[in-house]
C-alpha cells in the first residue's frame, strides 16, 4: 500500500540552514515558518539536521541563540533515504526511530527533499478517504 516512492510526496523546496548559522537564525525560521525540522547544508550536501527538539533540550535563553553555532549542537549522524525507496521504508524508519522529519539525499548525499511523518499520514488518509473533501464540503452546506 506504501509502495509509490518518496519522491512523489516528499517537499522539494526545502528551507535550510548552514553549519556556520547561528541559532537565532534558526529559531526564526522554525517559529515564522512553523516548521520543526532543518537540514544542515553545506552548497548542496546535506552534513546534518537540526530540530526545534534540539533548541528546547539546550535549556538557553533565546539572548544566548546569537552566539551559538549550528554547526555546535546539530546532529551530524543523520538517517536519510533517496527519492526512489519506497514510503513504505520512510513509515518503517519513523516508527522504529521514533522521530518525525528525514532528509532525502540524492547518490551524491546532495539533499533533494524532506518526508515528514505528517507527509506519511496525509498520504495514507488520501489514499484512504479519496473523497473526503467532496464529503465534508457537502456536509458544511447541509
């Protein structure tokens, strides 16, 4: 059922940060754009992921963010996939991980997308309820 590749729900125009950012940088990015995953880049190659988990596990002050390095607090051992594996293995790698967002990296490590758990949900619920949204606007005008 998880068969189709990542590819064809994965986020291409991903917003990302590099190693020499500062986490100011960061938190303004994760807060105006809602977002809770940012793949640390350097020109193309993904060298590793920071979370908005990582910003709340470092106990400082927002103050202290312009003087912290990306680079000092990312997560350089990141779990990648590429656009041909299947949804299936990104399902797989969530759960038994028990984290949210990975980076999709093409044969050269140069990052291409990112899968989220909620692309995963979304995609199954679609796959499900083709026709929820025909239902639930037919229901708000009744």
């Amino acid at each position: 059922m998880m068969n189709e590749p990542i590819s064809s729900i994965m986020t291409r125009n991903v917003i990302t940060v590099q190693p020499d950012d500062t986490l100011s940088v960061v938190k303004d990015i994760l807060f105006s754009r809602h977002l809770h995953h940012l793949p640390v880049v350097k020109g193309k190659k993904l060298v590793g992921i920071i979370t908005s988990y990582d910003l709340v596990k470092l106990g400082k002050s927002f103050d202290e963010y312009e003087h912290i390095l990306v680079k000092d607090i990312m997560t350089t051992k990141v779990a990648t996939l590429e656009p041909h594996n299947k949804i299936g293995a990104a399902a797989e790698v969530f759960l038994e991980n028990l984290f949210h967002g990975m980076p999709i990296v093409n044969d050269q490590g140069e990052l291409v997308g990112i899968i989220t758990t909620h692309d995963v949900l979304k995609y199954e619920f679609h796959k499900e309820y083709p026709k929820h949204k025909e239902y639930w606007n037919n229901f708000q005008h009744a």
